[in-house]
C-alpha cells in the first residue's frame, strides 16, 4: 500500500508494485463494506519517456528506461480514461515491447515504438488496430540502440543508433526495403528533426549537426554536412531536445539554455538564451519542448514550466510548487526526455515524470464575447500585434483612418481565441493610427491602436 486517501465517503488506496522503485502498482482498491480491488486500472508505468498523439486524438506512451529492470513497454490511453498495455494485445509475431525510448508518428498515422533494445522496429495503426514489424537483423544493416526518431517529407524514417559508432543514424524508406547507415559522430544522437531538404542532430556531447541532402537523401555523394560547437556559437554542446519553429528555423535546448538558429546557404544565426539573459536559475535542469498553437515556446524543467513567446520576446513561468505538484525527475541523463507535448486537439499540454502522466491545461478566457476583446501591445513597438478574447467564428478587418482596408484576418486560435497579426512584414504598413473592425454572429465592434515602427 503506497498511499490511501478519503475521497466521497470512501477510503482509497494505492496499490504498489512491491518493487524498490514503484514506478507501477497494482491498481487501487477502496473500502465498502469490504475491501474492493480494481487491478492494473491506470497507465503501465509512472515513468514516462515520451508521448504521442495518434489522428483521433488517443494517447500512447513509452515507459523505456536505460535500467533494463524497470522497462515497461509502452501503454494506448484511449478516451482519457481507458488504459491498455500494448504488451497484452499485441500478435505473437511482434516482439515484445521492452526498452521504447521514444514515440513517432508516421505521415499515415501509424505510432512507431523506438527501442534502446535488439534490432527491431515495431508499428501501431489505431485506426483499425494492425501491428506491423520491421526486422533490421535480416537486412544486414541492424538497427541497435535505437534512441529516436523522425520521417521526412518522402515519408522516409531516420532513426538515430547508438551501435555502430561512428554511424549517427539509419535512413529507411517507407516501403522498408532500402537501407542505408548516415555517417555522423562517435557521440550519440538523442534527437532528430526533418524539414525540407535538410535534417538535423542533437548530439549527447558534440553539440548540432545539419545534413542537407538536396531532395536525395539516399545519395549521400552531394549532401552538405556542417556542425555547430562552441565555437560556432552554441553555449553547450550537451543536447537535449530540438525543434522546429515552422518557419524555417530550429530551437536546439542544451544543458546551459536555448538557441534560436536559422540557416541559409550555410550561413547560421544563433540566438541564445541562457541564465544571463533569461530567467533560468544556473543549477536548472533543462529536458524537453513544444510548441503551442500561437508559435511559443514551452519548456520542461525539474522546478517549471517555462513558456517563451519569441514574437514578443517575454516570459511566464509556472512552478510546480505554485501548482500543487511534488514531481521527481530522473537525477541524471537529461538526454531521456522526458514526455512532454502539445495537444493541438484539447487544447492541453501532457507531459510525464517519474510521478505519472500530467494533463496541464491552458486557462481559456473568461469570457469571448465583443465587449471582451483585448488589443495588445497598443501602441505596438513589437510588430506583432494580438487580438484577444474573440469569438470563434470572428474576423479581423484592418484599415487606415482614411479607410483605406490594410488587411482580414480569421483564424481565430481555438485554443487561446486569439488571433496574432504580424505586421512588421508588411512594407506598406507604417508608423500611425489604424482601426480595427472586428465582425461576429454576434455583432461588430470597431477598435483603435496604434503602430510605431
């Protein structure tokens, strides 16, 4: 018994594994007359090392762990409340889910299970429930060690290896007949991300590596490799996690901060942010990121979420001790992510600990009705200028106090029921007064601001 609480009448208590460290237990059990024991009802670990969300919106998780005695394979969390161990359901002609470090959905909408574990790649559609295997001990080029991976924009996997050295990731085309091994670093990769024509690497303790394969990925004759250290600009070479901001650059978290990189024709830009430029205590441990439906930045921590907004350069911090959260992360090797990922359909932000799964939601406004609506910055000095508490079904008409129309705008953020316009790359737009004429199903509204460039 791990803990009992008394809830509407009823004692409840948890049940535990017995093991050393219960990162699983037994279920619960509560007191009615008699004791009544409700077996394996919850997620098959608290230790989470990924998550992922399939099409219609069901949750898998990864339960790998270096330590091979605390593996847990991986769980399907469907509807919010149904838990199943992928373990129990799967044929006998799939092997057994063990060491899954990380998750990855295909452009079908398959989940792919990454293992730190033999040489097998292991697939899950939800949509009709069909397993598929990949066995790379039979095509000559193993894939041991797994640690993550990514698809591109040919549907092809790279998927980073820790054996053999030297060899940083294996690329695989979607029919999985055609395998080839990426040179890379001795050092392994903990991340990968793929956008057009280019992919890049997180190393442990090598610091970021782009490939540019000029739309030929398995030509590796023309491709363009360069690698970013210190000496490039990087406050770290410890990676932990990237990501892509959707607009041409890359997010690369390190045990010092984050930095900002854009790259054309070779040519990098860094930007960093580190504890002498943001609100990072020196002693943080920095593990994981996403992005929300506005384009910010959030950040997992062992004391805080911290959430960035680079279109306005500022930000929130949400401590788990403000929340009423005691987690426990892992002490050491930040490079296993922990879950952690923006659910665009809920409007919700998961992520795990060595404590379970957590479900963070995003406070929507009070109130989305016209004689709410917020503009801000005003006066804007920014060049982002938010439109705030709209309705859904709200459009945005933009004009010059002589009336001449600038723009529309109408995609309401269903999340946060904002809509951002982002003026700054708008050459006709220039320092002055404007109004905004907001129309709904609910009536008009007109607004004034002003823009200082």
């Amino acid at each position: 018994m791990r803990s009992i609480k008394y809830i509407n009448g009823r004692r409840w208590i948890g049940l535990g594994s017995g093991e050393s460290h219960d990162f699983w237990g037994e279920g619960l059990s509560y007191y009615e007359q008699f004791w009544h024991i409700i077996k394996r009802n919850g997620i098959d670990s608290n230790w989470i090392s990924d998550i992922e969300i399939a099409d219609n919106g069901d949750l898998f998780l990864s339960h790998g762990y270096r330590g091979g005695s605390y593996n847990r394979g991986a769980s399907w969390f469907r509807d919010d409340s149904i838990c199943i161990n992928l373990n129990e359901i799967k044929p006998d002609s799939v092997e057994e889910l063990i060491m899954v470090h990380r998750l990855v959905k295909d452009r079908d909408g398959r989940i792919w299970f990454i293992q730190n574990f033999k040489g097998g790649l292991i697939f899950f559609d939800p949509d009709d429930s069909t397993w598929g295997y990949y066995d790379s001990l039979k095509t000559g080029i193993p894939i041991r060690g797994g640690w993550d991976a990514e698809f591109d924009e040919y549907k092809n996997m790279i998927v980073s290896i820790a054996v053999p050295e030297g060899l940083a990731s294996a690329l695989i085309d979607p029919n999985l007949t055609e395998v080839i091994y990426l040179p890379g670093s001795v050092d392994f990769t903990v991340e990968i991300e793929a956008d057009s024509g280019r992919y890049w690497f997180a190393y442990n303790t090598e610091g970021l590596e782009l490939r540019k394969h000029r739309d030929t990925p398995f030509d590796l004759s023309d491709d363009e490799v360069y690698y970013l250290t210190k000496s490039e600009g990087l406050p770290s070479l410890n990676g932990r996690d990237l990501l892509l901001d959707g607009q041409g650059g890359i997010y690369f978290l390190c045990d010092k901060g984050l930095v900002y990189i854009t790259e054309s024709d070779g040519v990098f830009n860094l930007t960093s942010l580190t504890s002498d430029n943001a609100p990072f205590p020196e002693d943080v441990r920095l593990y994981s990121l996403c992005l929300d439906s506005l384009g910010r930045i959030w950040i997992l921590t062992n004391v805080a979420i911290y959430n960035y907004d680079p279109d306005l350069n500022t930000w929130d911090i949400f401590y788990f001790s403000d929340l009423g959260l005691d987690l426990e992360f892992r002490p050491i090797e930040e490079f296993q992510n922990h879950g952690f990922t923006f659910d665009y359909q809920r409007g919700v932000i998961w992520f795990g600990s060595q404590n379970g799964l957590i479900k963070a939601t995003i406070q929507e406004p009070p109130w989305t009705r016209l004689d709410s609506v917020l503009v801000f910055p005003n006066p804007d000095t920014s060049g982002v200028l938010n439109f705030a508490n709209l309705p859904d079904d709200a459009r945005v008409y933009i004009f010059s106090l002589s009336g001449r129309k600038i723009t529309e705008l109408n995609n309401v953020d269903p999340v946060y029921k904002r809509i951002r316009w982002r003026w700054q790359d708008k050459t006709e737009v220039r320092s002055g007064i404007y109004l905004a004429l907001i129309k709904s199903s609910s009536g008009r509204k007109v607004v004034k601001f002003a823009l200082i460039r």
